[in-house]
C-alpha cells in the first residue's frame, strides 16, 4: 500500500495565480513591457531570462531583452529607468558577484522594479508596512521568490483566511532552512509578520521570528536559539520549507512531524523521495510559481503608475 502524501506540482498553483494576472491585465488595457538585462556568462541567468520571455508572450506582456556588456550596464539602467515606454526592469544576477551586484540592484528605480529588492521595498517588508501611500492605496512590492512560497502557503490552506488579513499563519510553526538575503531571511521575517512562529535555520544556527504571544507585536521580532539545531526545530514544525543549494544535502526525514507540510525551493532537491512517507503535503519545486509572481509584480507596478496618473 501506498503512503498518503499529495504531491503538488508548482504549475497547478501557477495557473490559478495566472488567471487573477489575466483578470487585471484585462482593466488596465494596455500590455506592460518587461525590459530584462542579460550582462552575466553564468548559464542559468540565460535559461532564466528565456523562461521569462515565453512566460511574458503567453500571458498578454511584451518582453525584451537587452544584452549588454557588464561595464555598460549602468547607463543602461539609468536609459531603461527614463524611458516611459518601460514599465519593468529585470536584471539576471550574478554578474560581479560581489557588492557591485547591490550596487546595481538599486540603480533600478522603485517605480520599475518587479523583483522588488528596492530598499525601500525591502525595508518596508522588513517592517510589516504594507502600502507605499498613507491612504492605503498602492501596495508595496514583495521579492519574487518569498512572495511565491506564501503564494504557495496560500494555495495549500496553510494561510487560515477564518482570521484577519496579516494574522493568518497565527498557531502555526514553520522552519526555514537558508537565511539569506535573497530569500531565507526575507520569507522568515514575512511569515512570521504574518503571525507564524518561524525556525529560520543556517549553516551556523538557529533564529526564533515571532510576534510574540497572542501577536502582540506589530512587526517580527528575532531571538537567537543557542545550541539549537534541525533536531530541535524541525519535530515542532508543521511546515518545512528548504533552501541549501547543491545536491549533497537532505533534510533529516526522521526528524519531520508526521503530516508535515514540506517545500522544497533550491534548484537541487532537498527532500529524497522518501519525504512521501511522512509528510501530508509535498511540493518539489517552486520557479514556475515564481515567474508568475513576477508577472504580478509587473502588473502592480503598472496599476499603482495608473493610481497615481488618476491622483
Ligand atoms: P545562498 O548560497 O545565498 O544561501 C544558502 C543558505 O543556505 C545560507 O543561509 C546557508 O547558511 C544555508 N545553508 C547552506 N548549507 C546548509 C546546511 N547544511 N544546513 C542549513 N543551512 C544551510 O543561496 P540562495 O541564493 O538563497 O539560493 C538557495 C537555493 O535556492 C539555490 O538552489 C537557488 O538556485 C534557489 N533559488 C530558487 C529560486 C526559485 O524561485 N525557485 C529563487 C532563488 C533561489
């Protein structure tokens, strides 16, 4: 006999995300242009950029991409970013692989960032604001790859919509394992914001995101877990979310909650396939989800421009 576990494929959850995007794509009237900057020899950054363009022409957006020489890549933001005929601007990284990445990250303006690694984006994510207007009116941009696992989060039930918008992961425990700056520690900070008590595990230790008791706290909080590991985390979670790149490692099954809801976003997979023995729900990829999120960023970044032309 066979386990219990329901396998689901991020294209089923891509789909449902991609009619909202038709729908609003309808109201506006127009087609966005997504404008994406190909400066990297890295080879994923190419299949990436491709993956964009046919996912653009299949839903109603216009893509182009612009490769440029690395050393020219700067001015060719700053054209992309005056010119109005440019609604988003994608830029496929690793390029100098050091800090000029970020410098470059934040020469994209605010207005057509679709990944949404503006520091004030990112800044507000970290705070819990989630409009960039004090009338409420224009939502702020959430990273793409965070943004996709709550979309996901969303999708499996996970988010209990019996309670208030930003409370809806109150009661549940969640470990993420990868803390960094593109990711990791954007999706803890995010989820525990949204109420969850949040494991965020790294390579060297443990952290505690939370809003404290009863959500007293208006933003996440951290506190750090000395001593503590994967063998204290995970048999209190009740979703695993992981992240390690490379194909060495795997999440110590044995230490999973039986029923735990597993995610699994690195580009290698980090759950052997046994992970169907004990868990309820197991999802074993996420970038198609990822893509659509993109698209919806871009279609947000139009209609808070169409906003603000009607202020
Ligand atoms: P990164 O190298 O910047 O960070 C890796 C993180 O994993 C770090 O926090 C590190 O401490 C942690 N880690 C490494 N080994 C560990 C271990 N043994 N135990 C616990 N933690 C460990 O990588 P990144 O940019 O965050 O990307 C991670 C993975 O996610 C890659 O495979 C990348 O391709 C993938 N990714 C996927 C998407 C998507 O949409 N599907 C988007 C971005 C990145």
């Amino acid at each position: 006999d066979k386990p219990n576990c329901k396998v689901v494929l991020a294209n089923n959850i891509a789909k449902g995300l991609l009619e909202e995007v038709h729908e609003g794509l309808k109201k506006i009237n127009r087609k966005p242009l997504l404008v994406g900057f190909l400066s990297s020899a890295d080879p994923a950054a190419r299949v990436y950029a491709e993956w964009t363009g046919k996912t653009c022409n299949e839903n109603g957006f216009a893509f182009e991409l612009r490769e440029v020489d690395r050393d020219a890549l700067e001015d060719a933001l700053i054209d992309a970013n005056n010119d109005a005929s440019v609604d988003g601007i994608i830029v496929y990284y690793p390029i100098f692989n050091n800090r000029q990445d970020q410098y470059l990250q934040q020469i994209v303006s605010i207005d057509k960032d679709v990944e949404g690694l503006s520091h004030q984006y990112i800044f507000n994510m970290y705070q819990n604001v989630r409009f960039l207007d004090p009338a409420s009116t224009k939502k702020s941009i959430l990273p793409c790859t965070p943004l996709a696992v709550i979309k996901i989060l969303e999708y499996l039930r996970i988010y209990n919509t019996i309670l208030p918008y930003g409370n809806r992961l109150h009661g549940r425990t969640i470990t993420v394992i990868n803390r960094s700056e593109v990711v990791g520690r954007p999706l803890a900070a995010l989820l525990a914001n949204d109420g969850a008590c949040v494991y965020s595990v790294d390579v060297n230790d443990v952290q505690q995101f939370h809003r404290g008791e009863g959500l007293r706290k208006r933003r996440h909080e951290v506190e750090e877990k000395p001593g503590w590991t994967l063998e204290n985390a995970l048999p209190l979670s009740d979703v695993v979310i992981s992240g390690v790149p490379g194909d060495k490692y795997k999440v110590p099954l044995h230490l999973l909650r039986p029923g735990a809801v597993c995610i699994n976003f690195s580009s290698e997979r980090n759950f052997s396939p046994e992970v169907k023995e004990k868990a309820s729900i197991y999802v074993p990829a996420i970038g198609k989800v990822t893509i659509v999120v993109l698209l919806r960023n871009l279609l947000r970044i139009v209609q808070n421009k169409l906003e603000a032309e009607a202020q």
